[in-house]
C-alpha cells in the first residue's frame, strides 16, 4: 500500500488476489508536538529541489528551547502550577556541529541523534554568574553528544556546570539543582595541544544531588586545578558516575604552589564512582628531570573549619585509579573512602580509608 493508504481500513475485495488478508486499523495522523528536530543551517542539502535528508523544525538549539514553557521544577504537588515531571520536551540534535551556549530548562531532554557527529561548541558568555558552555538544571538531560573544550577558555570556566539561572515563583535555584543527567557524552579538545584553561565539569550548590553521569569520557589537559570540581554543603549528594573514562595527562603546577588532578570531592557525601577509569599523568619533562607533582586521580576533603560529624563520604566501586606519585587516590581529613574491589597506584592522606575483605562481605 503507499503512504496515502494507512489511514484507511484494507477493503480486501479491492485486491483479491493477495489471498490471506488482515485488516489494518486506521493509524492516526499528526506530530509529537514534543520532540523537536533541530539541524544546523549548513547542514541544509545545496538543491532544496532533491528534497532529501531528515526535515528539522528549528536550525538552533536556543530557537527549540525559547519554544518549550519554563516551568517551576520546586512546586509542590499539588499546587495550580505543579508540573507533571512524566511530561517532558525532548530536543533531538542531527549531526553537525552547534557553536552555541546550551541553558537548559526543566523537564527537557537535549538527545544528540549519533554521539560522534553531533558537536556542542560554543564560546562561553556571561550572561549568567558562572560560565559554562552547557547548564544543567533540574530535572534536565544531555545525552548522545561531544562537548568540544575551547581553547579560550578562562580560569574557573568549565564545559557543563550544574547550574540553573532561570527566574522562577519559587525563587532562585542557582547551583542547588537536582534530578539530572549525562548519558553517553564524551568531552574532547579539538586544538591538537594541551590548554592552560577549561575544566569538564563543576557542580558547587549547597544542595545540589541526583545527579548521574552514565558513559562520560574525557580529557582533562590543563596544567592545575581539577577536570572535574563537586563542592556541596555536606548533602546527600547521590551522585553517580557509571562507566566512565578519564585521563589528566599533562598536570603540571609545581611552580606554582597549587595541586592538580581529576575528580576532586568536597563538603557532600553519597558520591560513587562505579566501573569506571581514571588516570592521571605529567609530561615526560617532568619526569627525566626528577619532579614528581602530586597529582590525583580522586582526591577528597572538607573544608577548614566544618565540624568533625560533617565529613565528605566517597565510594569507589570496581574503578580503577592510575598514575605516578603518591597521591594517585588522597582521602583528607575528616573524609572517608570505602573502596570496594577496585584498584589505585597508590594512596595517601590521613582521612578513614575503608576496603572491602576478600570474602565481599561489608567493609574492614
């Protein structure tokens, strides 16, 4: 039958010689008013008359966006205004590359069509406190993308934040988002050369938690600081990391007073890295000259002053940590590290480190 024929019902004296028939119910007609297809403009095929490829609604993520409602994600239930959280807008992105500032908003979804060829790079602003190339709200998802790292990014400028800058009944949000996600995104550096700027992630409310970071991967090639920052007001943070892969191969701060590294954990408790890779390193310079920098793959601390019941709670579960040095894992004062059946170059620092015994059962 040709498109013209699904709606109606199969007439089976109209073809009588196709033997055995079924009869095909009407299929409705129409659009998911909340899935939106969004293309670069120069992905646009150079003779519109050939008419081929996949038909977008917008040739901009912030044009899709503007069309979704803000809605408060704090309302109660409810409330005149509480917003179903099963009723969400997805943005679906076909390859290309979109050199734009992504603010997401409550209950949208951001889904790349093919990890590899859908490219997220643009030039951090400040419209908002903090910047970022992507923000992160709550009840919000990015998946199937590359977040490409700019080689002009600044000091304390991170490729995603968790973060939202939206004006709600409620009041403000800011850092203290919740419910969120990133699926199956890698984090690349496009220059071909290590950079002195730009971390991957950072999430620094008071009480921000539910965050899951499923299949992430990333390079983290600035000299100092952390590729990725997670700093709370010692919440339950229930953040996630599943099958990830990260590297910090170029760490290089020892004339400057300042340590460097992956993943370093402050003020919050209930962050667990599972199944996952990281490895930290420093250029061979370094080495032949006899310098080893303390560098960690996952570092843990509290901050000065926090009372001793308030500690920052950290679970490595079947991970493995790599790199020179000491300090491959550094678990701080007033933190604890259960460690269950994973693995790390070395380890030091004076905060409580607990490991799995051989027989699985509990903690030592």
């Amino acid at each position: 039958m040709s498109n013209g024929e699904i709606s109606e019902r199969w007439d089976p004296s109209q073809y009588p010689s196709q033997g055995p028939y079924a009869i095909i119910a009407a299929l409705p007609r129409g659009i998911n008013s909340k899935v939106l297809m969004v293309g670069p403009p120069e992905s646009a095929p150079p003779d519109f008359s050939r008419n081929y490829g996949i038909p977008v609604n917008f040739t901009s993520i912030a044009a899709a966006m503007a069309t979704i409602p803000l809605f408060d994600p704090d309302l109660p239930f409810g409330h005149p205004d509480f917003h179903d959280p099963r009723d969400q807008w997805t943005i679906l992105l076909t390859p290309g590359t979109y050199p734009e500032v992504i603010r997401l908003k409550p209950f949208v979804n951001v889904v790349g069509l093919l990890k590899e060829a859908v490219v997220i790079a643009g030039r951090l602003d400040n419209h908002w406190p903090v910047r970022a190339q992507v923000y992160l709200c709550t009840r919000s998802l990015l998946s199937n993308v590359t977040l490409h790292i700019r080689d002009d990014s600044e000091p304390d400028d991170f490729v995603l934040r968790g973060y939202d800058g939206h004006t709600y009944s409620s009041g403000p949000n800011a850092g203290n988002v919740r419910f969120l996600g990133l699926s199956n995104v890698d984090f690349q550096n496009p220059s071909g050369h290590p950079l002195q700027s730009g971390g991957l992630i950072k999430f620094d409310g008071n009480d921000w938690r539910t965050v899951i970071f499923r299949d992430v991967g990333g390079n983290y090639d600035a000299p100092k600081d952390y590729g990725i920052e997670l700093k709370g007001g010692f919440q339950n943070a229930d953040c996630h990391f599943i099958n990830c892969f990260f590297d910090a191969l170029f760490l290089n701060h020892q004339h400057e007073g300042r340590e460097g590294g992956f993943i370093h954990i402050e003020d919050c408790h209930e962050v667990h890295i599972r199944n996952s890779l990281i490895r930290v390193d420093y250029p061979l310079e370094l080495f032949k000259a006899g310098i080893i920098p303390a560098i960690s793959a996952v570092k843990t601390s509290s901050s000065s002053g926090s009372p001793d019941k308030q500690w920052t709670h950290v679970l490595i579960e079947g991970s493995s940590l790599y790199g020179p040095g000491e300090s491959v894992l550094n678990v701080g004062p007033n933190t604890t590290c259960f460690f269950r059946h994973s693995f790390t170059d070395s380890k030091t620092g004076t905060g409580t480190f607990k490991v799995s015994p051989p027989d699985g059962i509990g903690n030592a």
